[in-house]
C-alpha cells in the first residue's frame, strides 16, 4: 500500500564508513514506498539529496557541465538506456530495478532553490534530462520538475530539457512563462516512427506520434522544442526510409533543429541491449558485435553516415521559412 515505508537498503552509504573512508554520500533517509493504481507496478525510494546540482568535468560541453536529476530509474524502460548502470551503483538491478524502483530525490525543489542563491551560483545554465527522463510517469505523481521549472524560472536561470515524454505539456503554461524571463532549450527524442521498434525498445514510453504532437505544441506556443532522433539503432530504426519519415515529421512539427545520435553501448548497457536483442531479433546480435568491437561507440565510418544522412535529409525537407511542412492537424496519423 502506499504510504507504508519498507526498509531499504541503499547500497550507498549515507554516513561515510571504514568501508569506504572518504566517500561522499549522496542520499540521506531512504525509505521505499510501494505504488498504487497507476503506478502499481512501481516502487519509490524516497531519499533526500545531499546536493541535486551535479557539475561533470570537462570536456563535457558548457551547456550539459551543470545537471540536476531528481529521479534515478525511470519506468520508460528503454532497452538501450545508458543510464541502467547508475542503479547498480545503489546496489539495485540495472535491469529489471532500473524500470520499476524510482529513487525519487523528494527534497530536490527545496535543494535547488538553496543552491541557487546568488552568492553560490553563477548563473550557469542547467541541463535536465541527461541521466534519466524528467517527465517520466513518476513525476505525474511527484512534479519534482515542475517545482525545479518554477525555480529555475523565478531564478531567471537559463536551463534545458531532455524528454520522451507527452508529460511535458502539463507545464506548457509555466514553460511559456519560462521563456519570458529567461534561455528554455526544449528537444524531445523521437528515434523512430516505426511503431513495432518503439514497442521492442521503448515499451513505457509514449507513442512517438504523440511526441511529435508534443513537439508541434510546444513550438506553436513559442516554446521552441528540437527533435533529437536518438538513439539510432543499427538495423531496427536506421534505413534510409525510416530516418527520411521521422526527419520530416519532426521539421512538420516545427522544430527548429533536428539532430541525430547512433546507439551507443557502453559496458552494463551492452549486456542488456544485446541480451533482448537476442531474444527478440537474434539475427542483429552478430551484426552488433561487428559494428561495437572496438567499444560502446559504433564504428566512425557509420556513425558518420547517420549523421549525414540524418542532415542531408533535414536540409532537403526544410521548408525555405526554416521550420515545418504543415501546421494542420492530425498531421501525424491517428493518435492513441
Ligand atoms: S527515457 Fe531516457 S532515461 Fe528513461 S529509460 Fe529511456 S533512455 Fe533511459
């Protein structure tokens, strides 16, 4: 039942310990809730967060250098998600764990608002998205991003946003406002159109044609949203004819800037990518094990096919305005 604690038992410490002397925690106070109704199938690990802006070394370009996460796991369950290892971390399954325990960072809002606060902050712009989906089921519940939004925006701090999910447009209203007063960068991965591939590998996510959809209102209200068709995934999603419909759709919906990214794998991920390629397509696991035996990124000469591919065909379809084909509606085929 919800509500009911059960003790968990974070791998990570929340006191540094002989152990691991010098280790930094993280969390404090974890606590596991089970969920119900239409998160039944869920569990949350309450924790509160000892900081919820990450800074990443460089060379990891200005705009992702400062990152904030308020969710670990992520119900999308993306078969290729890069970021299943962070679970293990917490001493949870990157598989099955990762899809269905949520660490919910309930203290997110209240940290960032601190750590805003001028005499600590630059004023950088702060990425979200970068480690897990910020409009994942789990917010409809927790709105952690909507309260981060908020802040972020009477901060008039520049920020970003990385999603797959439809969710977003519950805070159309406040992203609008957000763009007023301050820098919004919005994109929405989209990989495919390919409804079968979305179900193979993005099973809890929303239909691609429904973020599509997102997209075209998000750009129509002002908040300009960029389509990043990511991942590419080698023989499921990377056609000719499959990228030309999924470019097109996305400069429809108006989209000022659509870019691409070839899967990558890197070790933990690879195990599981591969593992549920092999149960559901065997025929491509030899044709990864070529393209990615030399490491978690695919070999140069094809990542830079897809990438050319993907801009030959954004400049071909292009209206000469910059942005979409057409505004109409249902301009994506029916949604469900
Ligand atoms: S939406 Fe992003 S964070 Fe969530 S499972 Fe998919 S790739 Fe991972």
């Amino acid at each position: 039942m919800e509500g009911a604690a059960i003790p968990v038992g974070l791998r990570w410490p929340t006191q540094p310990s002989r152990d691991a002397p010098g280790q930094l925690a993280l969390f404090d106070a974890p606590e596991r809730v089970v969920g119900r109704g239409e998160y039944r199938e869920l569990q949350f690990v309450h924790v509160e967060a000892r900081r919820i802006i990450n800074r990443l070394p460089a060379p990891t370009p200005p705009a992702f250098r400062f990152t904030v996460n308020a969710y670990r796991g992520c119900s999308h369950a993306c078969t290729y998600c890069f970021a299943r290892p962070t679970h293990e971390y917490l001493g949870l399954d990157p598989a099955r764990d990762f899809d269905r325990v949520i660490v919910v960072k309930v203290n997110a809002v209240d940290a960032l608002r601190a750590e805003l606060a001028p005499k600590r902050w630059a004023g950088a712009s702060v990425a979200m998205g970068t480690n897990t989906d910020p409009y994942q089921p789990a917010e409809g519940k927790y709105r952690l991003t909507q309260g981060l939004v908020r802040v972020l925006t009477e901060a008039r701090n520049p920020f970003s946003i990385l999603t797959k999910s439809t969710l977003v447009l519950r805070d159309l209203e406040l992203l609008i406002e957000a763009t007023r007063r301050t820098s919004v960068e919005c994109a929405m991965s989209v990989g495919t159109l390919d409804d079968e591939v979305w179900r193979l590998t993005e099973p809890g996510t929303p239909r691609p044609v429904q973020r599509l959809e997102a997209v075209a209102r998000l750009n129509e209200a002002g908040v300009a949203c960029n389509v990043l068709v990511a991942p590419v995934l080698p023989g499921l999603s990377d056609s000719p004819a499959q990228l030309e419909a999924v470019a097109r759709a996305a400069l429809d919906a108006g989209a000022p800037s659509v870019s691409s990214v070839l899967l990558h794998l890197r070790p933990g991920v690879r195990e599981h990518y591969l593992g549920s390629l092999a149960e559901h397509r065997p025929d491509l696991v030899a044709h990864h094990e070529r393209l990615y035996a030399h490491g978690a990124y695919a070999a140069g000469a094809e990542r830079s096919r897809v990438t050319r591919l993907v801009a030959d065909l954004v400049a071909r379809h292009r209206t000469p305005t910059g942005a979409g084909i057409s505004r109409r509606p249902g301009r994506f085929g029916p949604v469900t």
